[in-house]
C-alpha cells in the first residue's frame, strides 16, 4: 500500500516538473528544481548533474545537491570524452550492455562483468566497466542515468545513496529515467530557442546595417549633407530620451528603434530628385522647389511596402510638416503629426541650420539654438524643441 | 600518513576534497582563508599544499608569498579558474609544484597530489 501511494507522489511530481520545463528557457533551473526534489523526495545523501558544455566539447558537474563532504561541489569537476561513464553512455560500441537500461547502478556492474566475460570473452568491455565501477565509488554514486537527446548525450543524472541504504526500486528508477529524458527535452529545447533567437539577431542586425546602407547612399547624391543624416539620427535620440527623462513622453522601447531607422532613413526620397536640383548653387525656383518638396512623399512610396517599418514611415513622410500646418507636403497640424515625425523635424532643422548651404552661411550652434527657440509652437512642436534646448543649456549636445 | 593542507574559501569544496583524500590514507587538514592555512602550515609542516587562487581576504598568490618570504619552501600546488594566465605566471615565479585549472578532472587532481606525496 505504501509503495503504491509513492508510486502515484513521483507521478505528479513528474507531472509538476514537465509543466514547469515547457515554461522555464534556462533548462539549469529546471535540472536544479529536479535534482532539489529528488534528493528531497527519494531521501539520498546526494545528487548531481553533468551536463555537456559545447563551447569546451565537455561534460561539467554543473549542479549539486546533498550532504557537505559527499556532495560534488559544483563547477569543481569535468569529465571528459574518454572518462569511462561518458564513454559507456556515449559511444555507440557499448550500446549492446545497456540494452533495455534507463540507468547503470552499481550493484549491477558485476553482473554485467560477469555476463561479458561469459558472452564476449575479453574485448574491452569488461575494462569499461571495472572503471565505471571505480568512477562511481569513487564519487559516492549509486546509479547513474543518462539524459540523451536521439545519439547524443547531454547530460547524465548522478544518484548517491538511499538515506535508508536500501537499492533503487524498479519504479523509482523508471521515475529518474523520466526526469532524465524530461532534462534532454529541455535542454534540447532551449539549444533550439538559443539557435532561433541568434539566427533573428543576425537578421536583425543585417537589417539595420542595410538601413544604414541605404542612409549612405541618400547622402552619396546630396554634397550638401555629408555625415547630416548620422548628426540628426543621434539628436533624434537624445531629444526622446531627454523627452522621457523631463516627463513629457513616455516611449517603449520599440520606439526608439523606428526612430533610429526613421532618421537614418528621412531623406531617402530625395533618391528620386534630379541632382541638378539636389546640388543647385542658388536658390531654387518655384517648380524645382515643388519637386523638393515632394521627397517626404517619394520616401514613404519607397518604404510603403514594408509593414514591419509603419512607424519609422510616419517619420519619414511627415518630417518637413509644421506645427501651424504651413509645412509640406501634406500640411498637417499639432498633433495631427506623429510625434516621431516632430521629433525628426526639430532635429533635422537644427542640423540644416548649422551647415553651409548655397543661399547662407552656417549658423553657430547658439544662434541654432535661438532660432528654434524662437520657432518653437509654429514651425515646432513645443515638446521635442524645449527637449532639445535643454540638451543644449545643458550641453549633452 | 603524508599531511595534505587545502585552502578554499568553499567549505563545500574543502569538505568534498577533505573526504576524497582521507580515503586515501593522507592525513587532511582545511584552512578557509590565508591567515589560518598560514597557521596550519607552520604548526603542522603539511608535506603538500592545495591552494585555490581566488579567494576573498587574502588571495592565494598573496598566501603563497607571504609563506616564500618567511623562507618556507613547501609543495605547492595551485587550483586556478581558467582565466588566470598572470596569476599563474605569478605564482610560478614564487616556486609551485604545478596548477590545475577547474573545472578539474578528479583523477589528474589526485595523481598530482598522491605523486608528490609518495614522493617524500
């Protein structure tokens, strides 16, 4: 009757454990939650688990719990490919003597001996099991239970001794066989989530250096703007985070992100601008500057199809509106403009102001600074131009 | 019985190593940190010392040196993270016997330590 009942307790213990791996990504917080319970639950002295470390090709006795003294402390030993329980478990030569075995124990290695000597004569095994048997004394093991996923060995599951000094019972063996296989599982898992999420860094990277690319080749066409596309996207993230940090905005971090790819990109509709009207050395007339003027309304047909970009677009097609709605090209006003678009605004005048352009000089920074001061409310929106006064009273930029 | 003296500020480490050792006839002694191993090591004139490098008060380098400058000549043998390349070099000037980086394999741990104190 008793050992019904504890049959039923490893049962749900199982259950628990399973549920608790499919949420936790960092499968050593499920092998320590495993190996707590086990050396709880079954009432051994101690146990252990060495799990596979690919970046040093070996096995590393990871996580360790049970009495002071037999305990293997953790992170203090490795065992390497030819240590003789990595050897049994991993290599496919020996397969044959752990046939129908979830676990290897010691009471049964001279079984086994015996039986190789009988079937086999001497062929090396016997070796690899004699020195099995003197790892595992030597470590205070009683059994051993490997965790694999398909050939591979990730980990093994190192059992010391029944507080009560009696041998594991079959059940309790297949319950350890479990949690091994659960162990793999996990483990497994989070190789896979490690991988997906690497591969969507890389993409993501490669993303933003081919928005960084096109940034480029925008400034290639436009002699007049060297280096004003990185200046503007590095105001542009100053005045949002100067915004947060004053209390007037409060941003998520994605924003951040569209904002970037929006200022690296807000000129990119001047791609399709003739140069001779891009690089003219006088003032523009009246239908080559409607030809300018329309590059905010090029730049978001260029990106339109990109849905992953809505927000950045928002910046891109907006950022010569005004805040009194005499801008271009769509004449919005207030908060009609998205406020990555008045953030870019600001920032890209700030800029212009400071370089040489055909028709006048550069302005000093202070002078910038007066001048969008002074325009702050109709050509700017209140909120970023005060942001980046500030920055400039407190010479952050 | 040959006196093996190990240092480590982890009382799991030092319990763990105490038994693996006793088991093999050598008379163990622990010390958690460099003042008390400097003790142990003029009392009980241990015939080897292991010395973990990293420890909080006093690192073991600095046990090390302090032992040298008092002209003791002891068998060291030094147990270092994988990362201590000067350390070592450091320790080495100072005359060790040879380190053993961790995570260790438990066999080399005690070849190193059974050869030289068979050696005596």
């Amino acid at each position: 009757m008793n050992h019904k009942t504890q049959q039923i307790d490893y049962k749900r213990e199982l259950e628990a454990a399973s549920k608790s791996m499919i949420m936790v990504h960092e499968p050593k917080l499920l092998i320590r939650m495993i190996i707590r319970m086990i050396v709880q639950k079954v009432q051994i002295n101690h146990a252990c688990m060495i799990l596979y470390v690919p970046a040093k090709d070996t096995y590393v006795l990871t996580i360790s719990k049970g009495e002071r003294g037999i305990k293997i402390p953790e992170g203090f030993a490795r065992f390497d490919k030819n240590h003789p329980i990595i050897k049994l478990f991993n290599e496919k030569q020996y397969a044959s003597l752990l046939l129908n075995k979830s676990a290897v124990l010691t009471q049964d290695l001279n079984k086994l001996i015996w039986q190789e000597s009988i079937l086999n004569g001497n062929n090396g095994n016997q070796k690899l099991l004699h020195d099995v048997g003197d790892q595992m004394r030597m470590l205070n093991v009683e059994a051993c239970v490997p965790a694999k996923y398909k050939d591979k060995l990730l980990a093994v599951l190192l059992l010391g001794q029944k507080r009560d000094s009696t041998h594991f019972e079959k059940h309790e063996l297949e319950f350890f066989a479990a949690l091994a296989s659960d162990v793999a599982m996990a483990i497994r898992n989070a190789q896979l989530f490690e991988g997906l999420k690497k591969e969507s860094e890389r993409n993501h990277d490669l993303f933003i250096r081919t928005v960084i690319v096109l940034g480029r080749a925008i400034e290639a066409k436009d002699k007049y703007t060297h280096g004003h596309t990185e200046r503007v996207t590095n105001y542009c993230i100053s005045i949002a985070r100067q915004m947060m940090d004053n209390g007037s905005a409060s941003f998520p971090d994605v924003f951040f992100e569209s904002i970037y790819i929006a200022a690296l990109l807000h000129d990119i509709g001047k791609i399709g601008i003739p140069e001779a009207v891009l690089n003219k050395a006088g003032k523009l007339n009246q239908t080559e500057m409607e030809i300018m003027q329309q590059h905010p309304m090029a730049g978001g047909e260029i990106l339109k199809s990109l849905s992953e970009l809505k927000e950045s677009l928002d910046g891109i097609k907006y950022h010569h509106e005004r805040y009194d709605g005499k801008g271009y090209p769509y004449k919005l006003k207030g908060d009609e403009i998205p406020m990555i678009a008045a953030i870019i605004s600001v920032a890209d005048a700030f800029d212009a102001m400071m370089t040489d352009r055909p028709y006048r000089k550069a302005l000093t920074k202070e002078e910038a600074v007066e001048e969008i001061k002074k325009n702050i409310g109709s050509q700017f929106h209140p909120l970023p131009a005060r942001a980046l006064v500030e920055l400039a009273e407190q010479r952050k930029i | 019985m040959p006196k093996l003296l190990i240092v480590d500020d982890e009382i799991d480490i030092r319990e763990f190593a105490k038994n693996f050792f006793k088991k093999r006839n050598i008379d163990v002694f622990t010390a958690s940190g460099g003042q008390e191993a400097f003790e142990i090591i003029e009392s009980e004139k241990p015939d080897l010392v292991l010395l973990d490098v990293r420890m909080e008060e006093m690192t073991g380098v600095e046990l090390l040196k302090k032992v040298r400058d008092t002209g003791n000549n002891v068998k060291v043998a030094m147990v270092t993270g994988v990362e201590e390349e000067e350390t070592v070099q450091e320790a080495e000037n100072l005359g060790i016997i040879g380190y053993i980086h961790k995570p260790l394999v438990l066999e080399e741990l005690e070849k190193i330590v059974l050869k030289e104190l068979n050696n005596n």
